[in-house]
C-alpha cells in the first residue's frame, strides 16, 4: 500500500513536470466583444472604449493612438498602414493611410555613384515617407465611428504623461536597438535614458509625445499635417537633412479603396489590396491550393508544406513584377486571380519535387521589407469587425525621434524598390512597379483580413513581418478552416516560408526533423529561421456563439481580452 501511494505521488510529480511543457495554450473566450493587439495596455484601452459605448473602429482608432506610446517598437503616429473595416451592415472598407514619398524623392536617390543602394533608405531623415497614421485614424473615426475623437487620444495623452511600467520585453528591445537609437540625440534620450536604459518595472514617461498627442487630441489631424507638430516636423527635417517638407505633409490625404474579395471552401475572404501585395497573394495561393489534396497526409507533413511552398514561390514570382501603388501603375489584378491562370501556374506543381526558383518567372506573358510591424483585430458586440496592420517598417523606423514632438519617423521609403530589379538586403526580388517617385506609396505585405462565414465575421487577423506576413497568414487560414484548429493553436503551429528568391525554404524550429529530412529529400534547401523573426497573427475566431482571442506567443507579448 506503501509502496503504491509512493508511485502514485512520483507520478503526480513527473506530470507536474511534464504536463506543463506538453500543455497547449488556449485562446481566451468570451461572448461579446475581443480586442487583441501585441501590447496589453493597448488592448485594455481598447476593452475599455468597447465596453464605455465606442465601436469596434473607435476601439481600432484608441488602440492604434495608444499603441504608439506603449509599443513604439511599432506602434506609431510617424509611420502608416492600413485598416480594413467590415461593419455589421455589411459595408466592407480599406483605409490607406501608407506613407508617401516625398515630393523631392527620386527614383535612384539612394544609390552612390556606381549605382549601388546606400543604407540612407534604412536609417535617419532622409529614410522618412510622409506619415500616414494620424490622418488614417482620423478618417476611420470620422466616417465609420461614433465617439467623439478627443475621448480615442485621451487614454493615449494619458499613458504618455503618466507613463507606465517597462515590460521585460521593451528592456531588452531597448537595448538591443541602441546601435541605432543611439545614432540619435533624441532617440537616446527618450528611450535609452541618455544610455543609462530603463529596468524592467521603471515607469517609462514621454511628456513631449503628450503634449502632442494633446495638441491633436484638441486640434485633430490638422495639428499633424498643418499645425504646431506639422511645423516642428518640417522645420527638423529641414535642419537635419530631411525631404519632407510642410506641403508634402498638408498634400497627404489617407484614402479609402475597394477590398479584395474571393472565396475558399465556402468562406468568404475580404482582404487588403495594392499597395498591399497581401491580399492577392492570399487569394491567389488559396485557390491555387484548392484541388490539390495538399491537406490529404495532415497538417505538418511535408506534402502539405510542400504545396503551400509552391504556391508561394509561384506567387512571390508575380509579386516581384507587378504589384506596387495603384495611383501610379496598372496592376493585373484580375489577370493573376482568373482561374484559368491559376490552374496553369498550380499544373506546373509536381506531387514529389521542389521546383527550383530558376524554373519560374513571373507568369502573366517585392519589396525591402521591416519584419517589425504590429497587427491588432477587434470584433464588438455588435458584429462590426477591424483588422489593423501599421508600422514604422523597422523596429523604431528611421531612428529618429522628433526633437520637441517625441514621436519616431518610419523608414518606410525602404520598402519601394532601391535599385529595380535587384534582390534588396532581405533577398526579396522587386520591379519598376514599386520604384520611387514623388507621391507614391511603397509596397507592402501588411494584410489586414477579414473572413466571413455564412455572411458574418469568421476570423479577423493579421500581422507584421514584412513578406513572412502573407505566407504566415496563409498557414493560419489553412489550419482554421482545413485543419479545424482552434485560434490558439492556428498560430501556435509550426510554420515555412518562401518567397521564390533566394531559393531557400525556412522552416521553424518545431517544424519535425522528419518531415524536414523529406522536404530536403524533395529538393528543398532548408534553413530553420529564427521564430522571433517570423510574422507575429494576432486573430479574432467567431465560433459557436463564442469569441476566440489569441496572441501570437513568437513576439514580445501583448493580450486578448474579451467580455
Ligand atoms: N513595412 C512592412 C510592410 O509594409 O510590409
């Protein structure tokens, strides 16, 4: 008797050892409403807007103002992005607020001499579109909200002037980013306390983007683009090097487009199109995929990598030619997702092989991409729901820190094509579609998406990562809706990458050494990537009466909270 209740405490003791590490996370439930974004003060300002009477897009606007005092690794009001809307009435927008160029930018501004790119489109002034964000935010109130905007910026102006506890996490991005904050004065002396850093649980306070923040709180967009904080922008870019002037910043105008919409297994998906590249290529390797029986040997299994990794090098082949601003070129839209073109690029996917990337081209006759971008998705109570992808483009953008205004500049000019043609520093392959010209928007792969099922909101997600973001929410979308996963474990689950060039298939570490050995064994030149660098989803799943919210553990953190 002794001797069994001694094995029966070992075993208790080996699955408290054990059951934890083999414990999968669940999403967080509720019946209402859910905010999900990567930063937890975020997303209870959300909650809280949800909860006081605002709608899912005031919740969207009040996120995305306090994000960017919280999260200024991505979060911002000097950078851009886009916000996809799907009200419960069943009106669908797409808010473009993506930076601009310059009026004084040139298409080979940031090659030497010998036409090679120098690193100005990365780092400092001159690496700066005209922001986008407050702009964007505005109109989103404005059109399809329905509290007053100074109550969205107040949580916002709050956190900065009373500040708020460094995160572990924030600690060491700081510090990881001091080779570039550094680089500037202001910089350094906002966020890397003049390089004496700030602890972790060190309230972290930001007076100068308050009373900014303030000022717009009071004043609206036009403190932004025409005011006090226009002037302070313009006058230090002038100091410093900068192209932006006054004009380019009263030119800007955030604009709403069409989404892109298709279907896939009975679900409809409403999606973010050029300058996002996301949104075809989520539809174009959907459909491409469907028929196929990629799903047939489960997920995880090196058949189902290897058809969702042909699909994306077929697709990242056309990316590479033709997609880049609408305002500024034609896009084949409907060319690249007719199904005749897409049953013919899917004939040349063979069931055993890699194709190498030599052998496509892109098929009708990209872009240097940040990976540090932030997502966050709302659904309220009444069934209108917001995916909302904005960035700086690199974590901290440019670096720069706007003396007297205490927000970052992006380094957005990035993502436009340097030198067309040439693989840019993250290998990705981009044409004359996404060069540089005054007023145009770069490319990008941020992909806000909304997917609907029997007429209602389904799945609302979206996330950073530069080009990782496409491939990843397709692998997501997949496990949802072929897989039947949960929220949680959708985007828990091992992911690929591939993005046509370089010719290379990245494969997460928990991606089985097995079922790499078969990808290899298929012709596939794998490289295990580094999860941190992979596109962080942060989904809303509606289902069975119930809210699912879930963060994506790869990132730094954040929240989903739902009532
Ligand atoms: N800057 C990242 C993107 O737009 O895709």
């Amino acid at each position: 008797m002794k001797t069994h209740f001694v094995r029966f405490l070992a075993v208790l003791l080996i699955s408290a050892l054990i059951v934890p590490a083999l414990d999968a996370r669940e999403p967080i439930y509720a019946r209402k409403a859910m905010v999900v974004a990567e930063q937890d003060l975020a997303t209870e300002v959300g909650v809280s807007v949800l909860r006081s009477g605002g709608n899912a897009v005031d919740a969207a606007v009040a996120v995305g103002l306090a994000l960017a005092v919280t999260h200024p690794y991505a979060g911002n009001i000097g950078g851009g992005g886009f916000m996809l809307i799907r009200m419960a009435d069943g009106r669908t927008t797409f808010i473009d607020f993506r930076e601009k160029a310059p009026a004084a930018a040139t298409h080979d501004m940031y090659l030497n001499a010998n036409g090679v790119p120098t690193g100005d489109s990365v780092v400092g002034w001159r690496s700066a579109g005209v922001p986008g964000t407050v702009r964007g935010l505005a109109l989103a109130n404005k059109k399809y909200g329905r509290e007053a905007w100074p109550e969205l910026v107040k949580p916002a102006v709050a956190l900065a002037t009373n500040g708020f506890p460094v995160s572990k996490w924030q600690m060491d991005s700081w510090r990881r980013s001091s080779p570039l904050l550094s680089q500037f004065p202001e910089s350094k002396r906002t966020f890397l306390k003049g390089g004496a850093y700030y602890d972790w649980q060190e309230i972290f306070k930001q007076p100068e983007l308050a009373r900014t923040l303030d000022r717009i709180a009071h004043l609206g967009a036009a403190d932004f683009y025409d005011g006090e904080t226009a002037h302070i922008l313009a006058a230090e870019m002038a100091k410093n090097g900068g192209l932006i002037t006054l004009a380019d910043l009263q030119n800007y105008q955030a604009v709403e487009r069409t989404p892109l919409e298709g279907d896939y297994q009975g679900y409809h998906i409403i999606s973010s199109p050029p300058p996002s590249s996301g949104g075809l290529g989520l539809l174009q390797m959907l459909a491409m995929l469907n028929g196929t029986g990629y799903d047939k040997s489960g997920a995880g299994s090196a058949l189902s990598y290897h058809y969702m990794a042909e699909a994306m090098r077929r697709y990242f082949a056309d990316r590479s030619k033709y997609l880049g601003d609408p305002d500024f070129v034609n896009i084949p839209i409907s060319a690249l997702l007719a199904p005749a073109y897409v049953d013919s690029r899917r004939a040349t996917i063979r069931p055993d092989r890699a194709t190498p990337a030599e052998q496509i081209a892109p098929g009708l006759t990209a872009a240097n991409e940040g990976t540090n971008t932030t997502h966050y998705s709302i659904v309220d109570q009444e069934g209108n729901a917001v995916a909302v992808t904005y960035t700086l483009n690199n974590g901290y953008g440019s670096g720069v820190t706007v003396p007297g205004a205490g927000f970052l500049l992006n380094d957005e000019m990035d993502d436009f094509a340097a030198k067309p043609g040439g693989p840019n520093m993250f290998g990705l392959v981009q044409g004359e579609s996404n060069a540089i010209a005054p007023g145009k928007r770069p490319l990008s792969s941020m992909t806000p998406t909304i997917i609907l099922k029997d007429g209602k909101p389904f799945l609302v997600l979206g996330a950073p990562g530069g080009p990782v973001i496409i491939t990843s929410m397709l692998q997501v979308i997949l496990n949802v809706i072929d897989f039947g996963m949960n929220a949680q474990d959708a985007i828990d689950f091992p992911r690929i990458h591939d993005q046509w060039k370089p010719d290379r298939l990245d494969t997460e570490s928990t991606v089985s050494p097995d079922t790499v050995a078969q990808l290899r064994h298929m012709g596939y030149q794998t490289q295990t990537a580094d999860p941190n660098e992979k596109a962080r989803v942060e989904v809303i799943l509606i289902s069975a009466g119930w809210l699912q919210g879930a963060v994506d553990g790869r990132g730094g953190g954040g929240k989903a909270e739902g009532y």
